[in-house]
C-alpha cells in the first residue's frame, strides 16, 4: 500500500498496490496526475523552484529511533521529501505520518535496492527535476544537498556522488565504521 501525503492540498492519498506492481503511475489525485508534464528548464528555475524541483528520497527499514529528527532536518530545506518505508515492523511510519512528507510503502520488505527505485520511480513521475537519496540513520549531512546541486548546475553534471568518508565520519560507530570501509562503501 502506499501511503501518499499530497504536497500540495495536504491530503492523504492512499493506493494498494500489489508487490509485483510498484508503478507510480497509478497514483492520482482528484483524477488528475499529481504532477504536470510540463518539462523544466534550469535557466529559468529561480531559487525557490530549484528547491521544489529537488527530491529528496530516503529508503527506511525499522529506524523508529531516528526517522523523524532524520526528515524533519531534510524538510527544513525546503526540498521535496520522499519516505519509502520497506514494510517496518516498528514504529517507524508512527514517527513521521504528520510530517508534509510522501510517503511510500511496500506491502512486503523488498530491500533497499527496491526502495530507492521505488522513490526513484514516484520523483521522477512526478517531475522531479533533482533527485538525492539520502540514509534514514541521519548519518548523511541535510547541508550538502544544496552544494550537490550547486555542483549539478554549476558545472552542468548530470550526476553527483557523495561519501560520508572523503572527510570525516560523524555519527557512526566504529564497527560500522570499518565494515563500510572494507566493503568499499
């Protein structure tokens, strides 16, 4: 089932959808595509526009702990939110269903690989013209998307990597810390 949350009016949209069918496309609002098909150009796009352009996707699997504090630093930039929640047995949706926020479920855990598509899939139908994923651990900095951007539009990219290692890690244990190392993460 997703559960979306319109940016615009506010209300709560809901769609079941089986696990073999996670398309987006399907989700309406009052009958009409939630987004208009209106295609962008970044010249034109002042500040604000750039910021209502950017989605933000953040995959989430059992963080209760930490979602809310997580998005709600996300949402404080303005940008468009997105919370796939990869069918959480805690209370992780319960933290963050009052939020203007979409978010996305899945009906079974599918993974994060799964999630991030998903997320992927419902910006990019709806117009998003930047799309940043971002952990729900809150070990990601909410202040380095506007410089990704920056970067994207600034040197006409047409995509910007990050690590959490080419500086220093913050908010991560030690363990965490060498796995994701030898992983090569």
């Amino acid at each position: 089932m997703y559960h979306c949350h319109c940016p615009v009016s506010g209300s709560l949209l809901k769609q079941t959808v089986s696990s073999q069918e996670c398309d987006v496309t399907q989700l309406l609002h009052q009958g009409q595509p939630i987004a208009d098909s209106r295609p962008l150009e970044i010249s034109h796009l002042p500040p604000h526009d750039i910021l209502r352009n950017t989605f933000v996707i953040i995959p989430a699997f059992n963080e209760e702990q930490v979602i809310r504090e997580t998005v709600q630093r996300v949402v404080g930039l303005g940008v468009q939110v997105i919370v796939v929640d990869d069918f959480s047995t805690d209370g992780t949706l319960s933290k963050i269903e009052d939020l203007p926020i979409t978010i996305l479920r899945h009906s079974i855990n599918l993974g994060q690989g799964a999630a991030l598509q998903t997320g992927i899939d419902y910006a990019l139908y709806a117009k998003g013209r930047f799309l940043v994923t971002f952990d729900a651990d809150g070990q990601h900095d909410e202040h380095d998307i506007p410089m990704m951007i920056n970067t994207l539009i600034n040197q006409n990219l047409d995509f910007v990597l990050g690590s959490r290692f080419l500086g220093r890690a913050e908010n991560i244990s030690t363990s965490r810390f060498l796995l994701l190392k030898a992983a090569g993460v």
